[in-house]
C-alpha cells in the first residue's frame, strides 16, 4: 500500500469532517466552497505552515515530526486509536518498501490456554488478515454454524448472506470490521494479503469500498450487537476484543447475567453440548 496517500487521504478525510465552529474558526458568513475546514486553517490551528500541511496531504512529504503530527492530531480531534494510526501512517512512509511474504501466523500456547479456561464462553482468535485462526465450539456456533471451515471474518461480514441476516444492525458490524482493517493497514503497510483482501473487498462490495474510503479506525475496545441467531433467536451479545503480543485478537463473546440473552445463549451451550454428546470431545483449533 501507498502510506503517503494512505496518511494523505486520512488527513483530508479527517479536515473534511471537522466543522469551522467546532474548533473556533470564524467563518464570516461567507460561501465556502469546501466542506469542513480548509488546508490553511487546518495548518494554522496546527502552528505548521499550510505549504508544509498542502505537501503532506498530497502525499509528497514523508519527515513529518513527532512534535507536528501530534500537532495535528491536536487540531483534528483524533482520540488515541486515531492518533496512533496517524503516527503509524507517517511512519511507513519512512520505511523502504521490502514487499516480503509474511510468516505463517500461529496462536500461541498462552492463547489456547485463555480459550480452554473460558470454558462456555464463545471465543475467536483473528489475525492481522481477520483470519480466523482458531475458536471453541461456541464461538464456530455463535458467529458460523454453517461453515465447518475457519473462514475470514471480514469477506464473512460483506460476502455472506447469513452473516449479514445474523446482525440486526449489519451497518454497525462492517464498519466495525473495516476501521479494524484500517487500523492493521496502517500497521503492516507492505503485507501483500492484507493488501490483496483489502482489494477483493473493494471490488467485491460496493459497501466495504465507501466504508473503506471514509477512513475510520478502531481498535480493541467493546461493542454490544443485537444477533438473531438461526438456532435460539434474538441476543444482545458484548463482543470484547483483547490484543495479544502477536497482534491477533481475541473476540470474547458475553451476555448480561440474568437477561434473556443470557438465557438464549444459555440454550445455544446447551444445544451445542446435546450436539457434541455422541461425538469425540471436540478439539480446539
């Protein structure tokens, strides 16, 4: 991937969306002809000059400092998942590109070790591709009972019809998925799969590119979904997402105690069990 566009394009996303009255910027009344803020009123809140700004954002400037990017992120109101991703970005454009096939990527013994001792807790491990790398039996059940392979979490989200039937709220899941793919693009800038899943899903859904375009980022943190699921109906599910020291996630899937959706999920265990009953005892993978 191109970092200098990608941190060019993030920078003129983020201006575009930021208000002249948010930041207290006087306008005048007058017709502006770009949404947001301009380049040199961006520049000015920064302390950087708007040429300095202008060739950062059209890609054509790779020294950018710590001290200015934290500037910047200061003018444009980044949290921390976006401040980070700005200084990744800034700093890929540094690096010489040396396209390399990355190494397998394996779940370490630590991680199997949380799965196991989390029992009837849905889990999933991701990689850096969203690959599902391994999960229990509640996690295969929860998120694709209908797949008996370990499939990619983010071709599963836009490509899938179950996946999308499976969320109430579809929209809020895939931008999920994309800000997390941002977010790992900005970490591995030169990973020839990520780039290639990336352009798959650009050319396949309409939907993940104009996602992919508005430039948002997340990582970790929770989020609450509504899943109507095929096997025991409607739950609100907290998907907790944990980062291991070998950039792969850890998705825990829980429901309140006591509510309905702690019943329904309750009877998914249960159903997976009575499944599981005449079977060997299933193996972690």
């Amino acid at each position: 991937m191109n970092t200098r566009r990608q941190l060019g394009e993030f920078l003129q996303t983020r201006r575009s969306q930021l208000r002249p009255e948010d930041v207290g910027v006087a306008t005048y009344g007058g017709r502006r002809r770009v949404p947001g803020l301009r380049r040199e009123e961006l520049a000015l809140l920064a302390g950087v000059s708007a040429s300095y700004y202008s060739r950062l954002e059209q890609g054509q400037s790779s020294n950018a400092s710590p001290e200015v990017l934290d500037a910047l992120a200061r003018a444009l109101r980044l949290d921390d998942a976006e401040r980070r991703h700005l200084h990744e970005l800034a700093a890929g454009g540094r690096r010489r590109t040396t396209v390399r096939k990355p190494a397998p990527e394996r779940v370490s013994t630590a991680t199997r070790q949380l799965i196991a001792a989390l029992g009837d807790v849905p889990v999933v491990v991701l990689g850096r591709h969203s690959d599902v790398l391994a999960w229990n039996t509640l996690g295969h059940a929860l998120y694709a009972g209908h797949l008996s392979q370990r499939p990619n979490m983010a071709r599963l989200v836009f490509l899938d019809a179950h996946t999308r039937d499976l969320y109430a709220d579809w929209p809020a899941k895939a931008r999920g998925v994309v800000a997390s793919l941002r977010m790992a693009s900005g970490r591995h800038p030169d990973d020839p799969q990520l780039t290639a899943l990336i352009g798959e899903l650009t050319v396949k859904s309409a939907e993940f590119a104009t996602m992919w375009a508005d430039h948002r980022v997340k990582t970790g943190g929770d989020s609450v979904y509504e899943m109507r699921h095929p096997l025991v109906g409607t739950m609100h599910v907290t998907q907790q997402t944990l980062r291991t020291a070998d950039d792969q996630s850890v998705v825990v899937a829980t429901t309140e105690s006591g509510s309905p959706s702690h019943a329904a999920m309750t009877l998914l265990v249960h159903s997976v069990v009575t499944g599981q009953a005449s079977r060997p005892a299933p193996v972690i993978s």
